[in-house]
C-alpha cells in the first residue's frame, strides 16, 4: 500500500514538473498552427508544426541518424575541450606565472569567431569529424577554463591550512581538495559547454559535411525545405535538453553535499 | 622532571605589511613548552594569538626571532607530521565521510609516516561518535563537527597539538561539556598541548601554565601556573580557586592594555 502510494506521489511530482513547459510548448505550437493557417503562410517560409511533426515521424530513423553523428561529434568536443581546458587550469590555479602566460592564448581562442576558423579546419582537417570535433571543443575551452581556475582556487582556507600543517604535497592537496572543491563549477561550467559544443558541430558541418544535423539544415534550407529544416531544429533541441537533463542527475550525484543541493 | 621544553619560541616578532601599513602582531615573544604540558594562550582579540599558533605550527614566518619544535625548525616538524592543528573552524571536507574525514591525515605525505597511526574506530569512540562513522559533516551538528575535526588531528598521533579556540563556536553548554571530554582526551593521550582561547575560565580549567598577552602588539605580560590538581572534576568553573585565578588573570590582561575582559568566563 505504502509503496504504491509513494509511487503515486513521484508519478504527481513528475507531472507537476513536467506540466507547466508542456503546456506552455503546446500553447505555443498552437498559436503558431493557427497563425500560420489563417494568414495562409507558405510553408517555404514558415511551416506549420504539424507538417513539421509529419516531416518527423515521416521519417524518425532519419533523424535519430543525423542526430547521433552530431552528438557525437559534439560530446567528442566537448571532452576534448573540456580535457585540455581543465589541463590548462591546473597548470594555471598552481601558479600565477603559468595564469600569466596561458591567460592571453585562452583569450585568443576565445576571441577568435568560430564561423572564421571553420572553413581552415575543412583545409587542415579534412571532410571527417575531425573539423567538427575541434570547432566544439574550441567554443568548450574557454568557459571550462575560466570556471576551474576559480573552482581549483575557492578552497576552504582552513582545510588547506590543515593540510599545509600536514607538508601534504601540491598533487595530494590537489586530489583531496582542490578538485573536490571545484566541482561545483565545473559543472556550471558544463552546462553552459554542453550546448556550446552542440553549437560548434552543427557550425562545423555545415562547412563540410554529408552527415549530421548542420549538413540536413544547409541542404533543406538551400531546396527550401522548411519542414526538413525545422525538423532538424527540433531534433537539436532535443539533443540539447536531454544532455542538459543527463548532466543535472550526474550533478546531484556528485555535488550531493553542496549547498546547491542541500537548499533545494 | 628536568624540563626540556617541547616548543621554543625565542623573540619572535611579526610585522605584516612593511611602511605606513606595516602592523605589528607580535612584539618580542619568548616562551617555552614542556613535553606533556597543557599551555594556555590568552588574551584580547586581535592580540596576535592565532598569529603566534601559526608561527609555531610553521604556516607561517617569523619577522624575527625564531621556533624550535623538538630542537627542530616548525617545517620540519610538519614535514614528519608532528604538529597535529586543531582550529575554531571544524573544516572537514563536506563529501567525505566522518571516517574518511578521519583518514585524510593519513593519506597525505605517507612518506613520513610520523608516530603511527590510531585506527578510526578507536578514535571515534574516543571522542564519542562510534555511531557516525558513515555520516557526511552536513548531517552533523556543530559539536559533533569539532569532535571529528579533533579525531581527524589525532589519527596521525602528532605529539604537539595546536589549539586555536577549538571550542569558541560552541554554544556555552555543550563548550562546557566539551572542556573536560578535552581533558579526557588530553590525559588519555599525553601530548603536549598549544590552546588558544580568550576565555579565562577555559583557560583555567585546561591549562598547566597559561600565558597572557597584551593587546596589539602582543607581549607576553605574565605566565600564571595553574595548580590545581588534575585529574579536574567537571564543575570547576563555579569553584573558588576558579575565582582566585580569574581575578589573577583579568589583572594581567587589563595591565596588558584589555579594555573589558570579563572576569567571569
Ligand atoms: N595575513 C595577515 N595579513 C595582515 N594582517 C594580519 C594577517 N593575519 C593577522 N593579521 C593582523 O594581525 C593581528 C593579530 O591577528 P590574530 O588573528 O593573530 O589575532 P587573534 O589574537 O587570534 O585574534 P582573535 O582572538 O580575534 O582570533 C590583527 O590585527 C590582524 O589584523
Ligand atoms: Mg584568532
């Protein structure tokens, strides 16, 4: 009894949690379905979403396809990006000398316009993933860089001073505090990466690529197919939303003892 | 006993900043530590005693004079994991474990293992958490947070513990009960201890010798000998000896420039 009762309640949770963005999707949708009826505007400028949901179920395997070849590229991105920007902070948060002079190539990569260096990647890289992969790591770097340095250096001071009194070595204060410390924003950090670096394989493929979602939206848009096109849309959203959901459940694994998630 | 002093501290002065911000902590400070002896450090607030602690547990540098710990220099005896810190705040790492909080001393700098090592079992009975081993430090109270900070300095046996008002963020009754579990603890164990606090009845009630500093910059105004017999009997903080030595102590601090320390704490 109590447990379908405690079922039921997480059942009315998960509604109550998930009604308020579904109504306002569907509101939304609705008013667009309408619009684009009543005003009769052709669907080679805006399409109606239900010929969008046609073009998608038309064809999921399609879709599903595309998609997986840019997460892909997009996760492998954003490890890339993530796994050097977090190198560099290291190196960075231990000494100020090594901030000083890593501090303005960071700011060149981040400066740099992503749809310039595009077409050089295609020239060095190849027609592969390689491109794609470097173009999100690219956008990934900086703000996983920016957040670890901080994160590595927000360290209680009293636990270090603990650990200075114990001549513990800079890699043990590292592992035991540092790291553990940081994660808080290391993980804001990738929230804001993850999309990025969705971002940055959808730009890349579009320079170059038969496959992925970047490519599917430059063909449909280049034959004027809106559906095809917002279709592919919709499918990044999607990719988006389920990594972005992904990373919170790890995130309230690991930072079970931060504030963030004591408070809420 | 022949007294060979445990901690030598010898004309140490600290002065932070240098020109018109220079501030001068501490002023010429010299005073000795005996193996096994319970010493007290007291005075007003900003007088320098946590920057004195620090100075002897090698965290930070002297501008002059110098610290001998067991004839050795403080960053030697850090290095052999001999200087066991205890501070106001319990700062335990907030995602480990009350055991693995225990056991992070001993993971750090293995290759000097120091004395020893205490199981975590035995030091979570010693302090009276047998029960919490799993708990995380969120799940605990403020007490219980300073009892694992204490089990955590004594897991890697130091033979001098330094004491920076270990008990100050307690509230009055459980900093009470706390006072004489210290003193279990302190006479199970045998080791020499550094205790700041500005309470003068604390410092009565714990100490072998308590020294007084002035305010800033800080002297030593007077060492006053407790002697009182020990083991210490709970209560001692409404007797008359308790009485006698705070007005004792509340003269050196007003000579040393206190404004209002209270006489009763
Ligand atoms: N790192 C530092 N840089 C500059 N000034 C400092 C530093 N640490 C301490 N001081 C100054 O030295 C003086 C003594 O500080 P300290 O913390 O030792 O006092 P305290 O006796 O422990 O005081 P309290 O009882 O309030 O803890 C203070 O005036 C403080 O501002
Ligand atoms: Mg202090």
């Amino acid at each position: 009894m109590a447990w379908s009762e405690g079922a039921l309640r997480g059942l009315a949770a998960l509604g109550g949690y998930l009604a308020p963005p579904l109504v306002t999707l569907t509101v939304a949708g609705l008013v667009w379905e309408i619009w684009t009826r009543v005003r009769d505007v052709p669907p080679y400028i805006v399409p109606a979403p239900s010929l969008i949901l046609t073009r998608l179920s038309g064809d999921p395997g399609f879709f599903a396809r595309e998609g997986l070849v840019t997460t892909v590229e997009a996760l492998g991105g954003f490890a890339l990006g993530s796994g050097v920007a977090l190198l560099g902070a290291t190196l960075m948060a231990h000494s100020r000398f090594m901030e000083r002079s890593l501090l303005p190539l960071a700011i060149l990569v981040k400066v740099t316009p992503v749809v310039a260096v595009a077409p050089l990647f295609v020239i060095w890289f190849g027609f592969g993933s390689m491109p794609k992969i470097l173009i999100a790591a690219l956008i990934t770097f900086f703000p996983v860089l920016v957040n670890a340095v901080i994160g590595f250096r927000s360290v209680d001071p009293v636990a270090m001073d603990f650990l200075r009194s114990l001549k513990a070595s800079q890699k043990e204060i590292f592992l035991t505090l540092r790291l553990p410390s940081s994660m808080p924003y290391l993980f804001s950090a990738f929230r804001v990466a993850i999309p990025l670096s969705i971002i940055g394989a959808v730009v890349g493929e579009w320079f170059s690529a038969d496959k992925g979602l970047g490519s599917v939206i430059i063909v449909a848009n280049s034959n004027l197919d809106m559906a095809t096109l917002f279709a592919a849309i919709l499918t990044l959203a999607f990719i988006g939303i389920s990594l972005t959901v992904l990373l919170s459940l790890v995130e309230r694994r690991v930072l079970f003892w931060h504030e963030s998630a004591l408070t809420s | 006993m022949a007294r060979v002093p445990h901690v030598r501290v010898e004309g140490v002065s600290k002065t932070f900043g240098s020109g018109k911000q220079a501030l001068t902590a501490l002023d010429d400070v010299t005073l000795d530590v005996a193996y096994g002896e319970f010493l007290s450090i007291l005075g007003p607030s900003g007088c320098g005693k946590s920057t004195l602690l620090r100075i002897i547990g090698g965290l930070m540098e002297t501008t002059a004079g110098s610290v001998t710990i067991g004839g050795k220099h403080p960053k030697e005896a850090q290095a052999e994991k001999a200087v066991g810190y205890v501070f106001q705040d319990p700062a335990l790492l907030p995602w480990r474990t009350v055991k693995d909080n225990i056991r992070l001393p001993i993971q750090v700098n293995r290759a000097r293992g120091g004395n020893g090592h205490i199981p975590p079992e035995e030091l979570l009975r010693l302090v009276g958490l047998e029960r919490f081993p799993h708990y995380y430090p969120y799940q605990l109270s403020g007490g219980m947070q300073q009892r694992v900070a204490l089990a955590r300095t004594l897991a890697f046996n130091p033979t001098l513990l330094l004491m920076d008002e270990p008990l100050g963020s307690l509230d009055e009754i459980t900093r009470a009960a706390m006072r004489y579990e210290l003193l279990r603890i302190w006479e199970a164990t045998k080791k020499t201890v550094v205790f700041v606090t500005h309470s003068i009845a604390e410092a009565v009630i714990l100490s072998d010798r308590i020294a007084v500093l002035s305010a800033r910059p800080g002297r030593v105004v007077g060492v006053v000998e407790v002697d009182l017999p020990r083991p210490r009997a709970e209560g001692l903080e409404r007797s008359e000896e308790i009485l006698r030595y705070s007005k004792l102590l509340h003269a050196l601090l007003i000579q040393g420039g206190s404004h209002a320390a209270p006489a009763g704490r």
